[in-house]
C-alpha cells in the first residue's frame, strides 16, 4: 500500500510489528504499538502526526531521524519510556503530549530550547526529577508539569516566553518558584495546588501582568500572601485551600480592581477578610472554625458561599444582608442558626438558596418571590416550609427537603405543589423531594415497582383536549451511600424522553428513610407521546442502595380546581 496516507490500529495483535510502512504516511495512530522502538528501515519523513499511546515504546526511535513534517507527537500512558528523543530533527512540532509516562526520567535539552512548540503536557510523569537547567521556548502557549510528584525545580526562564498562557505545576515537589517567572508577561493561568513544599511566592510575580487565575492549595507553610499582589492587576479569579497557618489576606487585595471569583477553603486559622473587595462578584469560604469578620460593602456580589463557618444566630444580620443588594445564589449549609432575618426577603435577585445541613434551623422566614430552588435537606429541626415560600412567584421549580425529619412531607408537598399550579397555570415544571411514604390514594394511576404504563388518556395534540400535564410521584428509600440518581422519563415503543433527574449526596450521618419525589410535567413536555408509560428507574452504580417502591401518576386537566391536592 505504497500510496497510504492514514493508518490507525486499535486492538489488533501484531507483536513483532509490521515489516512496511508507507512513506506517504501522514498519520501514524497506532494503540499499544508492540516494539520497544520504531524499526531503524522505516522512513517516514512525511509523517504529521505520530501517536502511539499506551504502547511498548522504551525509545521511539535509535539514532537522529529527520521529522521535518512531523507537528504532532502523543506516546501518551507509555510506561515503559525512560527519555525523550532529540528534538533537533523534528523543526516543526508544535504538540507534545507525555501524559501518565510514570518511567519517564530523562529529557533531552534540545526539547526546552525549542522554537514551535505550542503545547507540551509531561502530566503525571511520576519518575521525573529534573529538568534541563533552562528553558526558552519562544512559541510555547501551554505547559503542564501536574502530578509530576518528583520534581523538585522548575528550570529558569530565558528570554521572551510572552506566548506563554498557561503554566500546571500541580502536585510537584517544587521547592520554590525561580525569580526569573517574573519574564512570563503573557500568562493567564497559574496552577500551584498541592505544592506541599512551596512556602511563599517570589517577589517577582508581580510581573505577571496578565495574569487572570491564581490557584494555591496544601502550602502548609504559608503565612501570609504577599503585598505586591496587588501588582496583579488582571487577577480575575483567586483560590486558597488547605493552607493551615494562613491567618490574613494582605489589605492590597483591595486594589484587585478585576478580582471577580474569591474561595477560600481549609484554611483554619483565617480570622479576618480585608473591607474592600468591591469587584467581587463570587465567594466562598468554607469550613471555618474560627468566628469570621466578613467584609461589608460587596455590593456587586452574586454569588456567596459560607458553608460549615460556623455562623450562629446573629451572624447574619439585616445590615449584612442589606449591602448584598446583587446576590444571586447563598449557600449557608451546616451552620448553626436557629433562624434567619425576616429582611432575607428584601433580596429581590436571590434564584438560589441552600440551607443543607443546618441541624438547628427551625423556622424559615418569607423568602424571596423570584426563588426558583431551595435546598433545606438535612435541617432536621425544620418543621415548616409553605409558609416560607407563600411571597415566591412562578419561577419556584425544584424544593430538595431530604432527611427533614420533623417535616409533614406528605401535607406540605402537596400544599406547595397545589399553590405552584395555581400561579404557574401548569405550564412549568416543578419536583419536590421530602420524607413521606406511600403514594396518596387520590392518585388515579398507582403500581408498585419503579414504572407505571397509562392508557387512554386524551390525545395531548388535539385542539379540544382538556389534559394540561400530570402529577407523577415515586416513593423511595435509600441509605448508606452517598450520590445516587433517579430518572423519570415517558415512553412509547422504542421512544425514549427524559423529563426529569434527581441527585443527591445522601448525608451518611442521618438514618436512611423513605422519601417522596414529587414531580409535575406540563403537557407540552410530553405532547408528542399519545398514551405514553411512565417510568422512573435508578441510574448509575448499582450498589447505590436506593430503591423504588411505588409510583403514581395524576392527570392535570385545564380550570381543575385542585380540591383533591390535600
């Protein structure tokens, strides 16, 4: 096949190889290629790309072959490599991916003085100590050393690296960041999570001018931030995590004029956030030991998280919450308040509220008319929710009330889910999980097991039909396991439509019980299925120990009075 252009092999015993080549390839793609290196008689200088991942490959060729062609080199999960050839011979590549070589431990300096290279990914070469001394690649845009959990210096930077945008550091034993990162003017993504051996940022960082993500995590020696990071004028989003000793943020942090995306995880000795922080548009912190002073004036704030901080009553006063005029999304799960200010409802813009977890909270204010999901699963002090949400408009569409043990579930779902119709006009979706066990007798379609089929019901597509959507409910039970999945669709032969999905991480805390999902479906979601059967099945790993024990379906019909929702 002295013409062939492309060749791609997948599964395919060939242990010794193939005794010819065409010198016409352009693609080269062969999976678990079998030889310890290429044959020294092939020639294959028109070759573009070259991949051959998870194969045999000790040394991908003996000797210098010119590669003038050749863009595109992938030998990743090889773990047999040990080095990389010279790079002299291969002028144009401009992608080299190494990724999972966990035998890799020697790179020849030909590779870090290269000029097209655009991409180079060494990720989670585990062998790998050392690099060449220097690197100048004037072309790279992308280098990704994560997880390359023996390597303990990055090389010094020569010249004009300007094209650089992302550096993954990643998961190395780097002891420290050489002064000369400073030269890096273009890049926009910084990834120093899990660098366990890095203590502090060198001052020259504040070259980075470009700079838009800063992540840092398991700096066990970190103290403090230094001041110049305020010389980050283009920092947009900043990660903190794992950082034990770290007691402040520096007040600089205040002239980050495009500091939009703030979290700060794990860091247990943080007492204190600076006052300004004006262009903060998301943050969150979590968990939180220590009583926290929270800045007061994030006026253009959208989306808070304060989970696990340890916020009693009091912590979140009407003052506090007045100055978040912006908020769209509040996460103040595993708290300890018995309640919230009844100026929660003031929050015109607030979509999102999650309150999981929160084992005192008692009692719910009103809450805001434009909430579209709430999420109290886990209060098992909570006994009321209808009267929270009396002020919500149409866009309420989903309630999780998981493992709220002191909640009326059966009364309180179908009294939320009565008032919903009634605004919505059945025309949108809503689903609602709370404690409850049966499916009500009012139900007129009701089947034990996980999938129910309905027949004769009135055609959706006809001008004159009064049916407008269907209650479906299901109850089930669950315990011990963490994530699990339900599904609710509509059937009609071999047609399948998805209407809706639960998830949930169970709290492995609290005693599993049985729960109800209730669900709406307006017509419109189901139009095109004439006498359609339900069905709601478990998805995903099957030792999720979650089981569906009956289900229900309700026909909607226009101007219906809803008397029988009770």
């Amino acid at each position: 096949m002295t013409n062939l252009r492309l060749l791609k092999i997948r599964g395919v015993q060939l242990p010794k190889g193939l005794e010819y080549l065409s010198n016409q390839l352009r693609l080269l793609d062969w999976r678990g290629f079998p030889l310890e290196s290429l044959p020294s008689n092939l020639q294959l200088n028109k070759l573009v790309e070259l991949k051959m991942d998870g194969g045999r490959i000790r040394q991908p060729w003996k000797g210098n072959k010119p590669f003038n062609m050749l863009k595109s080199i992938s030998f990743n999960s090889c773990k047999s490599l040990i080095k990389t050839p010279d790079f002299t011979e291969i002028p144009n590549l401009e992608e080299l991916t190494l990724v999972g070589c966990s035998r890799l431990n020697e790179i020849h300096p030909s590779l870090l003085a290269h000029e097209k290279i655009k991409r180079m990914d060494l990720s989670y070469c585990s062998s790998l100590k050392t690099l060449p001394s220097q690197i100048h690649m004037e072309s790279l845009r992308s280098l990704s050393l994560g997880g390359c959990s023996k390597l303990k210096r990055f090389p010094e930077i020569i010249g004009s690296m300007e094209c650089l945008l992302e550096l993954i550091l990643y998961h190395t034993a780097i002891k420290e960041l050489p002064l000369s990162i400073g030269l890096l003017f273009g890049l926009e993504f910084l990834d120093l999570n899990n660098c366990k051996n890095l203590s502090s940022l060198p001052i020259t960082i504040n070259g980075l001018k470009s700079l838009k993500t800063l992540f840092i995590s398991h700096w066990s020696r970190l103290v403090s931030l230094p001041s110049i990071i305020d010389s980050l004028k283009s920092l947009q989003k900043l990660s903190i995590s794992h950082c034990s000793r770290l007691v402040s943020l520096p007040s600089t942090i205040d002239d980050l004029k495009s500091l939009k995306y703030l979290f700060i995880s794990h860091c247990s000795r943080l007492v204190s956030l600076p006052n300004g922080l004006k262009s903060l548009q998301n943050f969150s912190i979590s968990p939180c030991s220590n009583p926290m002073t929270f800045p007061s004036n994030l006026c253009h704030i959208k989306k808070l998280q304060l989970r696990d901080c340890n916020l009693g009553d009091g912590a979140i006063t009407s003052d506090l919450l007045g100055s978040f005029i912006s908020f769209e999304e509040l996460d103040l799960s595993q708290n300890n308040f018995v309640s919230l200010p009844a100026s929660i409802n003031r929050l015109s813009n607030l979509r999102f509220l999650s309150l999981n977890c929160c084992r005192r909270l008692q009692i719910l204010p009103e809450l805001p008319s434009n909430i579209s999901s709430l999420s109290v699963s886990g209060c098992i002090s909570l006994e009321r929710l209808s009267n929270a949400l009396r002020l919500c408009n149409s866009n309420l569409s989903n309630i999780s009330s998981f493992n709220c043990l002191k909640l009326d579930g059966t009364g309180e779902a179908f009294s939320i889910m009565k008032e919903r119709l009634k605004l919505t006009n059945s025309s949108k979706r809503f689903s609602m999980v709370v404690p409850a066990s049966g499916v009500p007798e009012w139900f007129k379609h009701k089947s034990d097991g996980h999938s129910i089929k309905i027949e004769k019901l009135p055609d959706l597509n006809k001008n004159d039909s009064k049916l407008v959507g269907y209650v479906v409910c299901a109850t089930f039970f669950h315990c011990d396991k963490w994530l699990f999945l339900l599904r609710c669709s509509v059937t009609r032969g071999f047609s399948v439509h998805e209407c809706s999905r639960l998830t949930f991480d169970v709290d492995s805390r609290l005693p599993g019980l049985d729960h109800l999902w209730l669900l709406y479906l307006p017509g419109k979601k189901i139009k095109r299925f004439n006498s359609p059967e339900f069905k709601i099945w478990l998805d995903g790993c099957p030792t999720f120990r979650v089981k569906v024990k009956r289900v229900g379906v309700h026909p909607v019909y226009e101007n219906e009075d809803f008397v029988e929702f009770h």
